[in-house]
C-alpha cells in the first residue's frame, strides 16, 4: 500500500510541475515577464536617456490638407486595331508560320496555301493574252497598210471599215486577256497570307493540312501600339468626363498607373446597368495584353485628410502611437492611420487639427516646429 501511494504521489506532483512549467512558459511567451513601452523618449529616440530633456524633443502639428478624390470604374484592356486576317480562296494549308504571341512585321508571310491550280489557271491566261498580242498586231498591220491606200484614194469604203472593225475587236480582245492575267496573278497572291500591320499575333486558328474556305479566319492580330481601355462607367459619372480629357488608368496585374485620353464616350447607355461605354487610350506600359483588368480613375471633388508625419507614428504590436504634447507633457495616445501621402500618413481616429506631436528625429529649421 505505501509503494502504492508513494507511487500515486509522484506522479501528482509531476502532473503538478509539468502545469506550473506550462503555465510559466505561456506567460513568458505573451510578455508578462518583459516591458513592452518604454518612456516617451525612449519612444522617440531608442539611444537617448529616459531623463531626456523635453526641450530637446521636436513637435510638428496635426494638419489639414487636401487630396485629390476619385472613384474607380473596371473596364478591360483592348487593342484598338485588331485585325482578323481571313482566306479568300478555297485551297488547303501548306504551311503556317505564325504562333500565338510572336512579333510580325507588315509584310512577313504568315501562311501559305496550296496555288498549283492557280499558277496553272495564271499560265493559261498569259497564253491567251499573248495570242490576243499577235492577232492585235496583226489587224494593226493590216489596219495601217488599208489606211494608206485610203489616203490615195486607192481603197474602197467598205474595206477600211472592216479593217478598222477588226483592229479595233483585237484591241479589246488584248485588254480583255491583260485584265485575265492580273486577275489570275492576283488570285495566286491570295495564296500567300502576308501580315497587313506591325503587330503581334494573338492565335492561329489552322494548321497545316487544313481546308479553308473563302471568309474563313487562319489568324488574329492586333497593334499593341493602340491599346484602349474600354469601361463601364455609371451615368452619374459620365457627366465628369469629356473627349480629350486626360485620366488616371490603373493596370492591377502591372500594379501600375498610367495617364491615358478619353478618346470615345459611347452615347448610349445600358440599359441594365445604366452605364456607358468609355474609351481611353494612351501609351501603355509594357506588359498590357488585350483582356487584361483595369480601373478608369474618374476624377471628383478634393477631399479634406488629417495628416501628421510618419516619423511621429510609433507601432507597438498592432498598436500605433504618438505622443502629444499637452501641458508641457508628453502623452501617449493610441491612433488609427490611412494613407501615406509623401512622407505624411492619414489620421483617422485619435487626434485633432492643431494639435502637435513629437517626432523622432530632430527637426530642421524648415519644417517650423518649436
């Protein structure tokens, strides 16, 4: 029994340890054991002494100030020259020489198709119009022999008519079979699909082997030199924006903001969403794809903020702090901030206008602190 209950015991007293160990541990971890805000000098200068002199400490104060105000409309990047380079011939594909993505230049061959028939159909022509050529020299030859007995009274009426008719039948004969050899050597120039523009290939829809037919598209294209942003904008809205007026545009994927034009507003509106259409082009930072997001940044009226320095913000955890100056003291006060505009940061709770606070650093003369 008593090696029972010494048993017994050890082990209560070993549960018993193990918890204060725990306990102790947890404690430790959440900074019971530690100081966590200092004096206000050391707040404001962690290598000065606590007995800093308040003299020594800077103060600027809180002020006003305004911000340009906006309100964001989505929209999606698109190329403002997009061309869809289509066949117009019946014939299969013998080669393609564009990819997704790749730089053309105007002119670069982006496929080939089959013109064995056409090459064939353009021989048969220049055949015929070389036949014309000789018959048409032939009734000039005759032509001219029949007008010089004319002109000596040598040859009747009727004869210089008929030659004259026949000259003039070989003539349009010949037109007719030139015009027969550009249209066929122009048939054979559908063959070979060039690119219209400088550009970038945005897919390819054949391959070779295929059949096309007249009308079909073999591939897309579009000049990332004339990018627009398309936007729905609310019709509340519309009224603040004009044609030529220059506008933020922001590309979310690019984390970039850029100045774009209002090239067009389309004067129709949605009638579900009571929006309309807004253009804006621009030069585009690299990097923009057709289908991208965006965000038209439409200007609105200024916006009053509540501003201190960022120098005089302190952060504990997640608190922030600053110290304002009250009585010839300093006093610690807990903030809430917004945005950082150049060196200042947005108060949105804790402070008033006028009030002052200290910084952390030393003040120049041209900031007017006392």
């Amino acid at each position: 029994m008593n090696g029972q209950t010494g048993k017994v015991s050890t082990k209560v007293l070993i549960g018993i340890g193990f918890t204060v160990v725990v306990v102790v541990l947890l404690m430790w971890l959440s900074g019971t054991f530690h100081r966590k805000i200092g004096s206000p000098e050391q707040m404001l200068n962690a290598t000065a002494a606590s007995t800093r002199p308040l003299g020594d400490i800077a103060t600027m104060t809180v002020r006003r100030i305004r911000v340009p105000r906006t309100e964001s409309a989505v929209g999606t990047v698109e190329a403002k020259h997009k061309i869809a380079v289509a066949s117009k011939i019946l014939a299969s594909v013998l080669s393609v020489n564009a990819s997704a993505g790749q730089h053309v230049s105007k002119g670069d061959v982006l496929a080939r198709l089959d013109d064995a028939d056409l090459v064939a159909r353009l021989e048969q022509a220049r055949a015929a119009a070389k036949s014309a050529k000789a018959q048409r020299d032939q009734a000039k030859i005759e032509h001219d022999r029949i007008k010089a007995l004319v002109e000596q009274d040598a040859a009747a009426k009727i004869e210089w008519d008929r030659v004259q008719n026949a000259y003039e039948s070989a003539q349009a004969e010949l037109d007719r079979a030139d015009q027969a050899v550009n249209e066929s050597e122009t048939v054979v120039g559908y063959a070979t699909i060039t690119s219209p523009i400088n550009g970038i290939t945005i897919d390819k829809q054949v391959e070779a082997g295929d059949t096309v037919k007249p009308g079909q598209i073999l591939v897309n294209l579009y000049d990332p030199k004339r990018m627009q942003l398309v936007a729905r904008v609310r019709e509340s809205l519309t009224r603040r924006l004009s044609v030529g007026q220059m506008i933020g545009v922001r590309i979310e994927a690019l984390s970039k903001t850029c100045q774009g034009r209002v090239s067009e507003i389309v004067p129709e509106a949605e009638t579900a969403s009571r929006t309309f259409s807004v253009k804006v082009t621009g030069p585009c930072p690299p990097g923009v794809y057709t289908g991208m997001f965006g965000r038209l940044l439409i200007p609105l009226e200024d916006q009053p903020v509540l501003v201190v320095p960022s120098r005089a913000i302190s952060r504990v955890g997640q608190l922030e702090l600053v110290h304002v100056m009250q009585d010839n003291q300093l006093r610690r006060r807990s903030v809430k901030t917004g945005r950082i505009f150049d060196g200042d940061t947005e108060i949105l709770a804790g402070l008033q206008d006028g009030e002052r606070v200290a910084v952390r650093e030393p003040m120049r003369s041209d900031e007017g602190g006392s």
